[in-house]
C-alpha cells in the first residue's frame, strides 16, 4: 500500500482492511502503521474514509490505541476533522473518541482543533454527536483544554444544543462537561448562556437514568460557587 503501488492496489486494501478489522477474531493490529501511513498522506477520500473505519474498528483495544498514538495517528486524524467530506469528518470523530481518553495526549489539541470538534457538535447525526460529547468530556478533564473551551464564543452555544437532545447518554456527558468548565470561575458566562433551565428539565423531567439526574444536579450545584449567579439561576426555574 506504499506510494509506488497503483491508486486500484491502494483502494482495495484500505476496503479490505476497513471490512477485515471489523471481524474481532482476526488479528489485524499489523497493519496500524500501515493505517496511519495511508490516512496521512492519501489524497483520495475514499482511502481515508475506509483507513479511518479500520483505524476506529481497532481502537476496540487500550494496546491498539496505544499503537496508533505511538504511531502518530493522533495529528492527521484531528487534521481530517476540518475535510470538506462528511464521511471523514463522521469517521474521524469516531477514532476521536477513544484516543482521547489517553491524557498524557491531550496537550496536542489547539483551539482550532476544539473549534472543529464543536463544529461536528452541530450535524445532526445522534451517534457523530455521541462521540463529539465523549471526546469533549475527555478533554475538559485537562486545565489547559477548559480555558481553551471557555475562550471560544461557540462553546456555550454547543453545550446548550447537545444538553436538548433526547439521549441520556449526551446529556450526562454534556453535564459533565459544564462540570469541568465551571472549576475554571466561568459560572457567570455558563449561566448567562441560558443553560441552567435545560440542565433542570434534563435532571428533573426528561431523564429516566438516576445516573443522568446525579451529574445535572452536580452541574447545577458547580454553577452556584459564584454568588452573582444566583439571581441568573432562580429566574431560570432553579427552585421550580
């Protein structure tokens, strides 16, 4: 799959590596540098998209996210977030979510990094929007990542679409998130972002999983450290 092999040879095997990797009994960890090497340097969309199925179907195991990240996987993959293709965009996200839980990898991310994840936040995709949430919320744990975040006007705005949708699952992760930002004194500008009602609807009515109404109401209670919100948080139904 090197450079010298023709386009077909190249397309083939990312297909084929893309359908071999999603079969949990064939050992196809070899070919994570391979991987790596085609999602790097590869112009066509269609070998990216199929290298980065294979790359995400891979990431089922903590050794093959090691080897990926050890394999510089990390870089290009954030760099394909901004591809004018949706299905890279989709599948880039996905690899996105289960490398991030590796911390000591979390300084590579810039703001403009962040802003993309925010972006793909926005596409109307329930499981795209799954793996934004978990690959934010795995981020917001580092201190230099929250201040990025709460430096970036889009952030609230994303926070408060997600924390809407109907699943559980983004609505933890996004409560979890306002958690993490909230230690960094933003409770104000979290607040005026009108988020408080949604985090109340979510924790009180929507969700059915005690899980979900735990860490809405530690958000809420994160958000009430700074006194001049309190005003914001009882006009936005607080003690409703």
């Amino acid at each position: 799959c090197d450079r010298d092999s023709s386009d077909l040879t190249r397309v083939f095997c990312a297909s084929t590596l893309a359908h071999l990797t999603a079969n949990p009994h064939i050992d196809t960890s070899a070919a994570i540098p391979t991987l790596v090497h085609m999602l790097s340097t590869e112009c066509s969309e269609n070998i990216k998209v199929d290298s980065a199925a294979a790359l995400y179907n891979l990431a089922v195991s903590n050794e093959s996210c090691k080897e990926m990240l050890s394999a510089g996987a990390l870089l290009p993959i954030i760099s394909l977030t901004k591809s004018d293709h949706l299905d890279t965009k989709i599948r880039c996200a996905a690899i996105l979510s289960r490398l991030t839980g590796y911390k000591e990898y979390h300084d590579l991310m810039t703001k403009d990094d962040l802003k993309r994840l925010l972006e793909l936040s926005t596409i109307d995709l329930m499981e795209t929007q799954r793996r934004v949430v978990i690959t934010l919320s795995n981020l917001s744990e580092n201190e230099t990542i929250r201040s990025m975040l709460l430096e970036i006007p889009e952030t609230c705005d994303a926070m408060k679409l997600l924390i809407s949708r109907p699943d559980d699952m983004i609505r933890s992760g996004v409560s979890s998130i306002l958690c993490n930002l909230s230690a960094e004194g933003s409770e104000m500008e979290i607040v005026s972002a009108g988020v408080v009602p949604t985090l109340l609807v979510t924790a009180l009515l929507s969700s059915d999983k005690m899980a979900c109404k735990i860490v809405c109401t530690k958000a809420l209670i994160n958000l009430m450290a700074e006194p001049t919100c309190w005003e914001s948080m009882v006009k936005g139904g607080l003690i409703w």
